[in-house]
C-alpha cells in the first residue's frame, strides 16, 4: 500500500486570517464587491486578501472590523502576525537562510540587489509594484528590506560577491 505524501505547502497567518475575513464576510451577507465598496477599495484587493495573497494592512482591518461588526478581531489578528511574515510567502525560506547564511552570491540583471538598496531605492522598487501597495504596505516593505542589512553589521558578517549587469548600474533610477 503507497502511503500519500504530506503537503509541505506552509499555511501563513495571512492565509488564516484571509479566511477569516471571508467567513466574516460571508456571514454578513455581501459578495466581495460590496465589501470593497463599503470598505472603498478594489474588489481585488478583497480578493487578494482573503486568498492571502496580499496583507492586510492595519487601516484597512480597522474599518472591515467596523463594517462587518467583528469587534476588532481583524485589527488584533494583523498586529499579532509573526514579524518573519512581513515578507511574501515565496521569500520567506530565502530570508531565513539569508539570516543565517556564510556566503550570498548574487547576480542581478534588471534591480539592485536588496541587501545593497538604500531606502530610496528600495521605495521606488516597490513604488512600482502591482498592485499597487498602499502607502503603509510601501512603507512596511522598505523597512523589511531595510532590516534584512543587519546581516552585515553580525559579528562575523557573511562573505558576499554580487554580479550585477552594467545597464543595472548606469539607470538612474529602476523604471518599469
């Protein structure tokens, strides 16, 4: 007999708290389109949401928990999500080897490298992104790759060579 394998796909809080959101929604009695236009935001972005795919920023909790009556479990359930989930689900095991790494390599064509991005370049970086971030989420994402340099300033700092392309390096900003 062939024994089934395990998933070994992580559940993030955000995909909880995704489904969360939708079983409030849903027990409230609007489709996600009304939700967004009460809450006034794109029918995407709900979607987004409850599929955990995109955060759930703080503002916008606070006025779902108004909306549909949840007595700010929306609102506790984001500012108690673990700090290494700040970071898109497809990063996540990257970052934490990065944390713990002895030697990053890296080749870059089209951006900087994150490790080596100033504030500045990394908000343009993701000023950029689709969807759009909202100005907290943009904020959030230029202090997450912000904090990733502490790896430089361990006591025994990773060894590091980063590749990157010439037109990298000439573009005076990164634009899409």
């Amino acid at each position: 007999m062939q024994q089934r394998k395990k998933s070994s796909k992580k559940v993030t809080s955000w995909e909880v708290l995704g489904k969360q959101l939708a079983e409030f929604r849903r027990v409230a009695g609007l489709t996600q389109g009304q939700l967004a236009d009460l809450a006034r935001v794109g029918e995407d972005t709900v979607s987004s949401v409850e599929q955990g795919r995109r955060r759930l920023q703080a503002d916008l909790a606070e006025r779902l928990d108004t909306i549909l009556e949840t007595k700010r479990a929306l609102s506790t359930a984001v500012s108690t999500i673990p700090t290494h989930e700040r970071y898109p689900l497809f990063a996540q095991d990257f970052i934490e080897h990065e944390q713990t790494a002895v030697t990053i390599l890296s080749y870059e064509s089209h951006v900087i490298p994150g490790l080596l991005q100033t504030s500045e370049y990394a908000r343009t970086v993701f000023g950029n992104a689709y969807p759009p971030l909202t100005t907290q989420g943009l904020e959030e994402a230029v202090q997450a790759r912000v904090d990733r340099k502490q790896i430089l300033s361990r006591d025994i700092p990773p060894m590091m060579s980063f590749i990157i392309e010439e037109s990298v390096l000439l573009r005076p900003c990164p634009m899409w």
